[in-house]
C-alpha cells in the first residue's frame, strides 16, 4: 500500500495537537521515512510539517487501525507511533486493541504516548 518500510503514525483526538507538535518538532528526523497514518492523524501531520510523505489512510474508525495491522503483518510497518487517549470510551476500542496486538505479535517497536516516541524516533534507522 505505502510500499517499502514505513512509520505509522496514529493519534486519538485528544492527542492530535500532541501528534502535531510532535511532527513538527522532529520533522527532520520524521522527512527520512515513509509515513502511513490514520486518516485525520495524517491530515494533522501533513499541516503541521507539509514536506513529509504520508500516505493517508482511513479514519480509525473507518477502518484505519486495522489498515496499519495488515501493513504490520506484511512486514511493511517498522514502527508504529500512536498517541492513545486512555480517557475516552471509542466505538472502535476493539480495533484499536487488535493494532496494538499486532504489533506485539509482530514485535515491532510502539510507543503510546509522547516520552517514548520522542526516546524511540532517534533509535530507528531509516
Ligand atoms: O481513531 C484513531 C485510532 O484509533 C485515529 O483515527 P484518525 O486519525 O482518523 O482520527
């Protein structure tokens, strides 16, 4: 779908201005990657730092999460940096435990809130 290795960016709602900030403030770092995310999350990114490559796919609950989970299983995936609102009830809270289960069957690196995103970005060899 993206084709070649990517990161995933994904941010609830209530995290998106962090997502944001987040891309902007380590644009440099991020420019080296492909970028899938959710759809709103990508929207998000691409405002905030527009030279990045992301690929946009659905919203979370659209069906987003579970897009990142295949790209996850066809090994495309090799990171997945998501923002998770621990405070909010979701219709799709399935989906998005089923993602995060990929990437532990998988075991790729994810981080779920801002401190270990910006500890894992500089680890990752683009
Ligand atoms: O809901 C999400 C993750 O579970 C994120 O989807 P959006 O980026 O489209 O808001």
């Amino acid at each position: 779908m993206a084709g070649g290795k990517c990161l995933a960016l994904i941010a609830h709602d209530q995290k998106k201005d962090d997502m944001a900030e987040f891309a902007r403030a380590n644009r440099d770092i991020l420019s080296r990657w492909k970028i899938v995310a959710t759809g709103t999350t990508g929207g998000r990114v691409l405002d905030a730092a527009p030279d990045l490559d992301v690929t946009r796919l659905k919203s979370g609950p659209l069906g987003g999460d579970q897009q990142i989970g295949a790209l996850i299983s066809t090994g495309e995936v090799v990171a997945l940096i998501f923002f998770v609102d621990p405070l909010t009830p979701m219709p799709h809270d399935v989906d998005v435990k089923a993602l995060m289960r990929l990437a532990i069957v998988y075991d790729i690196p994810m981080a779920l809130n801002h401190a270990t995103a910006i500890k894992l970005l500089p680890t990752l060899e683009a």
